[in-house]
C-alpha cells in the first residue's frame, strides 16, 4: 500500500525544507570561495588582498547567479551585502555585483576594525 507525504497541521509537507537543502547541494560547484548554506541564506566569501582575489570573487558572485538563473530561481541584490573585515584601507576597489548590478557596502568601525553589517 502506497503511503502519502505526511502533513503538518499548517498544512505544509515536513519533506519540503529536506528537499531544498538537496536541491541547493551544488551551488558552489565551480566557484573558488567558500560558500556557506543555511537554510534560505548564502554567504560566499574569500580572503581578498589583491585585485585578482577580488575579481576571483565577482567570477564566484557570477557563477552563484548562474546557478540561480539555470535554477529558475534569483537572488535578491537588495538583501546581498559586502562586508569586509580588516584594519587597513588595502586599496582594493570593493566593487562588487550579482545580476549586473552593484552590491551595496555598509559598515561600522569598532576596536579598530572595519566590518561591513548585513
């Protein structure tokens, strides 16, 4: 006898965030960064001390996108924040971009550290 999916009393299918979790499995494949995954959000990141880590990393910020499109799926830009970690201005134009457009920078000073907040 065939089995239905089990239901939760809010009606939803408790496989569902399971189902996500292995759909997402291969987002960072075929980027250079780290990529961290929880849930519905997506920190990818990578140390950045010359202009070839930085474009390295919009190369990564390119192919995550790929994957979204390829995916029929999107990231939000206006929820996507740099944020950078250091103590000195390096120099590095910290321009970066999903979607062709730019990724905004916030950031607060504290101890000495520059730190960008989401």
């Amino acid at each position: 006898m065939a089995t239905s999916p089990q239901w939760s009393a809010s009606g939803f299918c408790a496989i569902g965030p399971v189902l996500f979790l292995i759909f997402i499995n291969d987002l960072e494949v075929g980027t250079t960064s780290t990529v961290l995954k929880f849930a519905d959000d997506t920190k990818l990141f990578r140390s950045v001390v010359s202009q070839v880590d930085r474009s390295m990393l919009n190369n990564d910020l390119d192919t995550v996108c790929e994957w979204a499109d390829r995916w029929q799926m999107k990231f939000n830009v206006s929820k996507c924040k740099v944020m950078h970690y250091g103590r000195k201005d390096t120099g590095i134009d910290p321009s970066y971009y999903m979607y062709g457009q730019p990724i905004e920078v916030g950031s607060v000073y504290r101890k000495g550290f520059r730190c960008c907040i989401f």
